[in-house]
C-alpha cells in the first residue's frame, strides 16, 4: 500500500488495490478529499488518455488504466495538488513528459518564503526565465516546486532551481541555463548531421 498526503489542498491518496485485471491493465482506489474542480481535471485527463475512472462522491476515485498508464496516476495526483489544469495534465500523459519535485523546505519558515519569491521573481520573471529557457512549466506550493517537460528540460530547469536555493544570484544562473541549454542544442544539431 503506498500513501501520501499533499499539503495546500489537503490531497490524500491510498492505492488501496493495484491487481492485474486485464492483461496489461491496473485497477487502483484512490481515496481523495479535495474540490470539484482537482477531480474533474484528473478525471478528464485521465480519461482522455485511456483510463476508466468512477468517482465516488468526493472521497475516491477508481481508475483502471493500462499498467504503463496507471503507474502515472500517482504523478498526476501531485500535478493537480500544484494546480495543474486539465490542459496540463492531459499533456503530461499524452506526451510521456518527465514530472520532478524540488522542496524548497519546511512550510511556515521565513528563509522558504523569501527563496520561493527569489524562484518566482518579481513579476514573476526568473520563473518565466527558467520556463522559457528549459521548455518547462513550473507549480508552486507553499514549500516545493513541480517541474513539467521534457527529460532535459526537467534536469536544466531542476539545476537552476537548487542553485537559486542555494542563495546563488538568479541572474548568474539563467546565464548558465542558457549555455548548457545551447551546448544541448549543439550535441543534438551534431547528432543530426
């Protein structure tokens, strides 16, 4: 039995049945207290990527999926705690886009508010920056970050988020992730040829 709890929205997920119902497909309860909104987002993009899923009120949720299928649905759980919407949780599954998590540290502390700000930037620029150059899309809760891409945008944007953490000046990381995201770019344009 596998269990977590997600802090902002109160998200608890209990895979209370994983067994093989079909050859290849999972059957899994996943006991939810959250809104309206967060279920009908997971359901749908669930749904669209091939899953039967039953709600049961607002306290759980049965998907049978395909196993490569089922064994996102804890990922996308966690995508809608950050505040994915449907969009964006459709598109990590139908892409077989990579998900991360960066914890920036304990909730409530001072020093966290002051790096998730530094992280978003004003106007929300270094968070714009980091996005743009690593083809990402970042979620923020109160004390971690949810990154959403591809599997080397996911690392670049992963990196420049641990320096910022580090106290590193955000000006002098968006200039690295801007040389590796080029020397990538040149590895891949070799390959090519």
């Amino acid at each position: 039995m596998t269990e977590f709890e997600g802090g902002r929205r109160g998200v608890k997920e209990v895979i209370a049945k994983s067994a093989p119902v079909a050859k290849g497909w999972c059957t899994g309860t996943f006991g939810i207290s959250a809104t309206g909104r967060y279920i009908s987002s997971v359901r749908a993009a669930l749904e669209r990527a091939g899953a039967v899923v039953e709600v049961d009120g607002q306290t759980s949720l049965r998907v049978r999926a395909p196993q490569e299928l089922f064994v996102r649905v804890g990922d996308v759980l966690r995508l809608a705690h950050f505040g994915a919407d449907r969009r964006l949780l459709a598109e990590y599954l139908e892409k077989d886009e990579y998900y991360s998590e960066v914890t920036v540290g304990e909730e409530g502390k001072a020093r966290v508010y002051s790096t998730m700000g530094r992280l978003i930037g004003t106007s929300g620029s270094t968070k714009k920056k980091i996005e743009e150059l690593s083809a990402t899309k970042l979620l923020f809760s109160d004390s971690a970050v949810a990154i959403v891409g591809n599997y080397e945008g996911v690392e670049i944007a992963r990196r420049a988020i641990e320096e910022i953490i580090k106290g590193k000046p955000q000006s002098s990381v968006v200039t690295g992730m801007a040389k590796r995201f080029e020397a990538i770019k040149r590895k891949e344009g070799e390959r090519m040829r």
